[in-house]
C-alpha cells in the first residue's frame, strides 16, 4: 500500500472543525485563520483532505530536508519504538551516541579537520539557541549577546529576545543585555555600499564600533544565522564570516552559528558556514538534523568550550534530551543523505535549475527586484518600483500566493518575498515544474506594477 491509498483517518472529518474550536496557532490572530487540513503526502508534494495535491516550495517551515514520509525514516522510527521508546538524559543510549558521533563528524568537516567535540540535545531550534548562550555565557563569563536586526533565533523568551524581526516587539522587554546590530544585505544596504565588497567591509566596521562601544570585555557572544533564513535568505558576501571570525578572536567573544534553518543540506552543506572559511565556536541546529519527523535540535560544542564544564556543573538540562527516538530518526536522515547524495543534490538543484530560473524570471518580470540564494535556499524578492526598490505590498505578495496555490505549488511567503525552499531531494522535473508555476504567477505582480 502506498500513502496515496493508504485509508483516510477516521478522524480526519472533524479535523477542520476541531481546529477552528480547540487549537491555538502560533504566531497568529487565531479569529482570521483558515487552515488547509492536510491528510497525507509523500515526497515533495502534499494533498488534503479532498484530494488537491501541491508541490511542496515550503518544506514545511523549511524543515523537511528529506521530504514527506520517507521510507528509512519510517522505518527507523518503527525500529526504535520497538526497540527503545525513552530513557532519560542521565543514561547513555545507543542512537544518542551514535548521533551525536556523527554530528561531530559532519561539523568537523567529515576529517577536514574541526575543533567540534560535543553535542548538547534539545527538542527545538529555540532551545537549542538558549543553551547555546548559555554555554557561550558560562564559558566567557559575561552576559552580553550581539545579534542582528534581520534575524530569527525563536520564539522562546532569550530566543525571541535575540530575533531581530518585528516578532520581537511584542514580547519586549526582554532579557538585558541584548544588543542589535546590522548585518550585510548588498540590495537594500543599511551602509550606503554600492558592492558586495564595500558592503562586507563596511558592515564589518559597523560590528566593530558596536563591539566598542557595548564594550569587548562585556560580550559572551555573537549570535548570526550563517545564512539568514525567514527574513530575506540573505547569503552573506564574501569575506564577511571571515571577519566576523577575526573580530571574535580579537575580542573574545563567543560566535554562535545558528543553523537551525541553513543546516543539514539547505545550502548544499552540512553546515552553512561551511561554504566560506571562517569556524563558529558553537552550531545551534535543529529541522533539517532529521527533517522534524521527530521533534529534535542541539548544540555542536567547540572542545575549548566543552572542556570548560569538564569540572563545573553546567546548569542546563531538559528531560527530553538526547530522545532516542528523535535520535535515531538523525541517524537515519545522515545514512540517507550519504547514500542518496543529498547535499550534490541540493547543490544541483542550486546550481542547475532553481539559480538559472530564477535568474531568467528576474530578467523578465518587472516586480522582481532580486534573487538571490544557494542550494535550495533562495528568495524572490517583489518590488512595487524596480528603481526605489519599495517592496511590493502584502496584497500583491499574497496574490503571487494564491496563484501558485491555484496551480498546485505551495510557496512559502515572508514580507515581500516568495522564498523558493523544497526539499533538498526533490527530483529535477518536479522542481522545473514548482519553478514553471511560479514564473506564471509573478504576472499577477507584474500587472499590480503596471
Ligand atoms: C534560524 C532559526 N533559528 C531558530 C529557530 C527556532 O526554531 P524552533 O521553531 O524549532 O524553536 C528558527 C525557526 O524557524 C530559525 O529559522
């Protein structure tokens, strides 16, 4: 039996009605939503609850590295719920060594040579971003934490705290000691640069001067999504984690890679950073480790840093960690990216299909004002006016939307941008096929210019 003719859950009737009465969404005014109830899907596409199938541009939240309902997965999640369900953090457990041994290996480069040694688990991208402050804290022993003004780090109080975005507003104030700064975005430059080259160097002297005046000794940690995903998948120009590098040294401060969503293959990598030279001391990760079949995100620790807790007590813990369930759901998502060569593929996906097309459909819709990305990480960024670079207005953006959702692609949508993010295994002619219905709805932007 296949998941297309697998029968439909009994309860799957009542879904849209239960949720409408009793779930509580996240990020949202719960009186306007209209959730679509999804009933199953494979792969890289997904169906309802009557049978309208979509490619899926979205990997759930940029989550599903592997795609929908693969069969190691599945059988590896059967073969560890018959095995072992649970055992709490204080035990060692087969799968949680094995995945964090793999882990390790993979930040270390696969022998490239690293200075990673340890993994802390945690559920979720927040947490795991939390204990990584509060190792970068613990270690440095100061208590200010750099963050940039476009980011996410999670909806948790320090991790919100840390997010740049306007989803930080509404759960200000927050815990002090958390400082702001701009990172590097060469289209809409918050330095005046007029190139990526001016546009590192200049974003790398503003860091500096915040470094100053918030005072070195003071700093724990700077905190950067290697590439920065929800707000505008924004890939860092030449040079700049390099010096980011280069002034944490200097100063001693700690530099958090939050990989959450740029991790495990996104960008043809491992890591993300990985594309450039520069190491972090710590990686916060979590989604793509094991694609969320599992709830399941961590911490990679420099040796330095997990050699600090060799003698004291590191005071964090969750009962959760190191679940082995999730675990060997990691395990498995590693063996399946090494044997289906998931990170070629991702890059192939990058380099040979969603860059060329989206590069065309920039030189051909007037609403495009740029395109940008790596892998099967990029941004579509609509305009209302080619020359000011205004951004185009939620109801043109939610009009692209809608059109693509009439087609059969569901897209993922951030302020004036149609992010591109499918899975990182998704065949050629399906993404071709995403990538088709997505140039014919940029028309509706187009037209909204006029
Ligand atoms: C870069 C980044 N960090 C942290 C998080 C928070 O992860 P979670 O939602 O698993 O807590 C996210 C979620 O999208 C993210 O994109």
């Amino acid at each position: 039996m296949t998941q297309l003719d697998a029968p439909p859950s009994a309860l799957l009737a009542d879904a849209y009605a239960n949720d409408r009465a009793r779930v509580f969404h996240s990020w949202s005014a719960q009186g306007a939503l209209d959730p679509t109830v999804i009933a199953g899907a494979l792969g890289s596409k997904f169906w309802d609850d009557h049978g309208t199938t979509w490619i899926d541009f979205t990997s759930m939240l940029v989550n599903m590295n592997l795609g929908h309902q693969h069969p190691k997965m599945i059988q590896a999640i059967k073969d560890q719920a018959e095995t072992l369900c649970m055992v709490a953090p204080p035990f060692a457990n087969d799968q949680r060594s094995e995945a964090a041994r793999l882990i390790v290996e993979k930040a270390n480069g696969d022998g490239a040579g690293g200075h990673f040694e340890k993994v802390f688990f945690t559920n979720a991208g927040a947490e795991a971003v939390e204990n990584a402050v509060r190792l970068a804290k613990g270690y440095t022993g100061r208590m200010k934490v750099l963050s940039a003004y476009r980011s996410y780090h999670g909806g948790t109080a320090l991790s919100v705290g840390l997010t740049g975005e306007p989803r930080r507003l509404e759960n200000e104030p927050s815990v002090p000691g958390l400082i702001k700064f701009w990172g590097p975005y060469p289209y809409r430059s918050a330095f005046h640069s007029d190139s990526p080259e001016q546009e590192t160097e200049r974003a790398l002297q503003h860091l500096r001067d915040t470094i100053v005046v918030e005072g070195p000794d003071k700093i724990a940690a700077i905190i950067l999504e290697s590439v920065v995903g929800t707000n505008g998948i924004l890939v860092p120009p030449a040079g700049y984690l390099e010096g980011l590098r280069a002034l944490c040294d200097e100063f001693g401060i700690v530099w958090i890679a939050d990989e959450v969503m740029a991790g495990f293959g996104r960008t043809g990598q491992w890591f993300a950073w990985q594309n450039w030279e520069g190491q972090p001391d710590l990686i916060a990760f979590a989604k793509g480790v094991n694609s969320g079949y599992i709830p399941l995100g961590g911490v990679v620790i420099s040796s330095d840093i997990a050699h600090a807790y060799d003698e004291r007590v590191f005071p964090g813990g969750l009962t959760y960690s190191g679940h082995p369930l999730a675990c060997a759901t990691a395990v498995a998502s590693i063996g399946i990216f090494e044997e289906e060569g998931v990170l070629a593929h991702s890059r192939h996906l990058g380099d040979d299909i969603i860059g060329p097309a989206l590069r065309d459909m920039a030189a051909r819709h007037q609403s495009v004002g740029e395109v940008r990305g790596l892998g099967v990480f990029w941004a579509v960024e609509l305009v209302a006016d080619t020359t000011t670079r205004e951004p185009a207005p939620p109801a043109t953006v939610g009009a692209v939307v809608a059109e693509c959702k009439r087609n059969g692609m569901w897209p993922l949508s951030a302020a004036n941008r149609i992010h591109v993010v499918p899975p990182c295994n998704t065949p050629d002619d399906l993404a071709r096929e995403g990538l088709a219905i997505l140039d014919a709805a940029l028309a509706v932007a187009d037209a909204a210019i006029g």
